[in-house]
C-alpha cells in the first residue's frame, strides 16, 4: 500500500489505498497521533470501515500502536488496538474479530519479511 500525506509526523493525515486481495476497494485512512523513529508508531482510525456506501465519519476512532522493545536475543515488535469499546454496539464484535485477525495476518507477513536470507 502506498501512503499519501505529509508523512508519518504527529497530527498528520495520511491515506492510500489497500492491495491485500478483497479489500482493494478500501482507502486506509490514518491520523498520525506519535512517531519515536525506530521505537514507537501510533495512529487513529476507522477501524474496518470497509463498506464503500458507509459513512464512518461519526464513530469514534480505535488507537492503534506499534511499538518495539528489546527481548532476549532480539527485538519483540506489539501491536495494540484500543478503543473498541466506544464503537457502536451493532459493529463492536465484528470489528473486534476483523482486526484481531487481520493484526494476525499482518504480524505472520512481517515475520516471514524477517526471515528472509
């Protein structure tokens, strides 16, 4: 996915368009909330707002944030998503599962990357 935007600087907005296959429809957009280069990186957004003819714009934001520590032999990269909570309670549960699966998924791709010779 390409990023367009001022970049990943605190308060900036940032959008691009989704390639993994499905979802290509999607237009991701993020609000940039923290940058620690090489340490932190957190964001704002409509979590799962996959439905073109959805306005998503009145529900609250989930707060997304990657964060590297050190670890025994290495670096440990988490990802935690808060917020869910205050989505409307028709969506919770679906965007809840959706994006536990999908930080599955994107965690299980980084790693492979990381494998790499």
């Amino acid at each position: 996915m390409a990023l367009k935007g001022k970049g990943f600087t605190a308060g900036q907005q940032v959008q691009g368009k989704v390639t993994y296959p499905g979802y290509e429809h999607v237009v991701l957009k993020l609000s940039i909330e923290r940058v620690e280069p090489e340490r932190l990186l957190s964001w704002r957004w409509h979590p799962a707002a996959i439905d073109a003819s959805v306005d998503y714009s009145h529900e609250p934001t989930t707060l997304v944030v990657f964060e590297l520590g050190d670890a025994q032999g290495g670096t440990l990269l988490s990802v935690v998503e808060t917020g869910f909570d205050e989505l409307p309670p028709a969506r919770r549960a679906e965007v809840f599962r959706l994006n536990s699966s999908g930080w599955t998924t994107q965690m299980q791709s980084i790693e492979k990357y990381l494998a790499r010779p």
